[in-house]
C-alpha cells in the first residue's frame, strides 16, 4: 500500500509539474509544438507502404510533411507519381489542417461540445486567431470554417464538374479535392510534374485557382468584415487597407509581368493573346505565397525573377492562408518612410492614427526577416553549386511559404533540404514570432535622457 500511494503521489508530482511547464510557457512555443507534431504524424504517414509508389527516405517524407503543414507547395518527388491516391489525401489533409489551423479546429469543437477553454488555451488561441478579444474567439473560429468549407465546397463543384468529361466522376472529384485544397490553402501542390503548366490557356483552371488563392490570401478577419458590415464604409480600416492594397499590387504585377514576358520565347511569346494575360494575371497571384505556375519559372527573365521575389516577400493579409511579411506590414513600412522624408513624424490612415508600436512591429518584421534571408541564402551558398539568384529565390519561396522554385529544391543537399525545412516552419509561425521564442520581452522601469546619434 505505501508504495502505490508513494508512486501516486509521484504521478501526480509528475503531472503537476507538467501543467506549470504548460502554463509557462508562451503561446508562440505552443502553436510551435503543434506545428511540429502535425509534422511528425505527417512523416510517419507518408513513410508507411501505403502512401507512396515507391519508398522514400525519412528525409524526403519530412520534407513533403513540412511542406504540406506550412502550406509551402515546394516538393522533391513528384506528388502526382511518387505518392498513392491515399497518401495524396493524406497530403491535402495536412494542408487543410496546416492552412485553417489545428487552433481553429479545436476551439470550435471545444465549445461545441459543451466545454470550456482554459486561460492558457484562450491565450494560445487568441495568438493563432490573430484575436485580442476572448468572447470573438468562437464565433471567429467557427466563422473561418464555415468560410473555408464553402469556398472550397464552390471550388470543388466547379472543377469537378469542368473536369468530369475528361476524368470521369471519382478521378475529377479527387482531383477537384486536391486542387481546391491546395488553392484556397495557398499551399500549391499539384498533381502533374510541371505543376499547372497544362493549363496555361485555360480560362476556368486559371480563374478558378487564382480567385480561391486570392480568397484565402485575403485573410479571414477581411472576410468577417465584410459579412458582417457590407458596405465599404462600415468596414475596418485594416480590411479597406487590405482590400485596396491586393487591388492595386495584383494588377501591378499583373501589367509589369506582362510587359516583362511577353516577347520570351521561353514563357509567353508562343502563346495566345487570351493565354499571355491568363498566364500574366495567374503569375501575378500566384507569388503572392500560392507556388502554382503556369509557366515554367526557371525561363522568366531575371527582372521577372526579381518582381517574383518582392511578391513573395510581401505575401499576403494577416489570419490569412498566406506568408511573407503581410501586405498591411509592407504598406505601413512605405508609407511611414514617405512620412519621414516630409518630416512629418505621424502616419495617419483613414483619419486614425497607427499607433508607434505598430510602425515599429512592421519594420522590426521587416528587418529579421530580410536578416534570416540573407544568413540562410548565405549558409546555402557554401553547400550549393547554384546561382545566387536560384539561391536567394528558394530562401525566399521557403520563408514565405510560397513553394515556387527554379529548379533548384530537388538537387539540394541534406544541407539545404535541412535549411529549407527550418525556413518553412519559421515562415508559418512568422518570423517575429519565432524570434519571440528567444527573447522575452522586458521593459525597463528606468528612463534616461535622451541623445542623438548620426544616422545615415
């Protein structure tokens, strides 16, 4: 009797100090966890005979694994021959769960089924929700699954139904499943070898695809928004900003993309007038952290590789399906830059003013972001033998989640496959994110006079 009640009473001591380590820690190593262990599963899924044609190495599973969480899109085997129909579904699911969030899922079925959450779980799932109020967190969390069942569910009937004369009824669905999955999820996986490519001219694929990468890039909090207000006065000024700013960079890619390729031989010059746009408004949202192609990237012309690589590094809106440093935080950056040089020190939006912490927040992002670039594209410059461009555009597609390339993912080393990896979790945390995993914010007490030191 006393050695169960000692070995009792350790369990519980075991258990206790388990729960403080959760309450300790932050929601930033929480969501982290998650991430990871959804990629651990993953791994071990599509290492099992079941899932793939052929076997793969541990490497190569962890690789589609990361991939397919962070919504990423880049591949070193083929996903439509190397993987079996079961371990191609097992490939949407983790970017369905990846893309909408383990968080939003478990808050919904949480409270849906009677329960409670906690004040750590309310935490972490205000921080993966992108939520500041706790009574918004279920109706946001439920609100983001029904959004992403229905357009999906409009996806997949139009599609499968353009599609069914050519497939027949069960391959046109899978097939719809996956790619509809893939797109609103900006994740960017395909089922053929040169991606979309296929279907260059294709007006339904191109329009369909690109609409459900924009709807799911847009971010949630704008889709809200819009659903429960209407009219564009009454919107938020962050989803008028938003909305604007999508506008206005897509169409910009799309012109200069166009004027770019079209007399190259390699991309748009063989091609339709209707198929030179379609392929010019496709790339041109694509970038945005989707990685579908329609064209074959590693012909573009360097000045389109390098508008690429900006759109990438934009990437799209906040509690979106989308990467890169956010469309809001680049448009802060610019126009707070365009205040300094007129000296006016105050950035205004919509006659409100956009708090100092935010400013600051957006460059900080900015700055770790463009530094991990340069350090990753710089550790592959020792492993690789590849063209610096090739380089800084893989670095950038990883960290952003986008998953185009230019040839180059398939003949890294261990090395850089490693490297790639790390880049892709980081992307989908968010890089300021991770670097909170380091750093815990202190704020002095004590204040000191004021100097001025030579910038510039």
């Amino acid at each position: 009797m006393t050695t169960n009640y000692h070995e009792l009473n350790k369990g519980l001591s075991h258990k206790n100090n388990l729960r403080k380590l959760m309450i300790n820690l932050a929601p930033p190593y929480v969501l982290l966890f998650c991430v990871i262990l959804l990629i651990a599963l993953g791994t071990a899924a599509l290492l099992m005979p079941f899932s793939t044609t052929e076997p793969i190495t541990f490497l190569q599973s962890l690789f589609t694994a990361t991939s397919a969480v962070t919504v990423t899109g880049l591949g070193v085997v083929d996903t439509g021959t190397q993987f079996t129909p079961l371990g191609q579904a097992i490939i949407t699911l983790l970017i369905q769960f990846g893309g909408i969030g383990l968080m939003t899922f478990a808050v919904v079925t949480i409270i849906a089924l009677g329960g409670k959450l906690s004040f750590l779980k309310q935490s972490i799932a205000k921080e993966a929700l992108g939520q500041t109020n706790t009574k918004t967190l279920y109706t946001t969390a439920k609100a983001v699954i029904l959004f992403s069942i229905t357009a999906e569910c409009i996806g997949i009937i139009i599609l499968s139904s353009y599609w069914l004369p050519e497939y027949g009824i069960s391959e046109s669905l899978f097939k719809s499943f996956f790619y509809v999955v893939s797109a609103f999820n900006n994740a960017g996986f395909a089922l053929e070898p040169d991606n979309l490519m296929k279907y260059v001219e294709d007006p339904v694929v191109n329009l369909v695809i690109s609409l459900l990468i924009i709807s799911g890039g847009l971010g949630f909090s704008v889709w809200i928004d819009i659903k429960n207000n209407r009219t564009w006065t009454k919107l938020s000024i962050y989803s008028k900003l938003m909305i604007l700013s999508t506008l206005v960079i897509n169409l910009s890619a799309f012109l200069a993309f166009f004027m770019l390729e079209k007399s190259n031989e390699g991309t748009l010059a063989n091609l339709s007038n209707t198929g030179k746009l379609l392929a010019s408004w496709f790339q041109a949202v694509s970038p945005r952290t989707a990685g579908f192609n329609t064209i074959d990237y590693s012909k573009v012309t360097d000045s389109t590789t390098l508008l690429t690589i900006l759109l990438m590094f934009i990437g799209g809106g906040s509690l979106s399906t989308a990467g890169g440093i956010k469309v809001v935080t680049f448009v802060v950056i610019i126009l707070a830059s365009i205040n300094y040089i007129r000296r006016n020190n105050r950035l205004t939006l919509y006659k409100r003013e956009i708090a100092p912490t935010l400013i600051h927040k957006a460059f900080s992002m900015a700055v770790f972001t463009i530094l991990l670039i340069w350090f990753s594209t710089f550790i592959l410059t020792l492993s690789e033998n590849a063209h610096i461009l090739d380089l800084v555009f893989e670095v950038i597609s990883a960290l952003s989640t986008v998953g185009l390339s230019r040839g180059l993912t398939s003949n890294l080393s261990n090395l850089g496959l490693i490297l790639i990896i790390i880049l892709m979790i980081i992307g989908r945390i968010g890089p300021l994110t991770f670097v909170y995993l380091f750093a815990t914010p202190k704020e002095s007490k004590l204040k000191f006079a004021e100097t001025k030191i030579p910038i510039g």
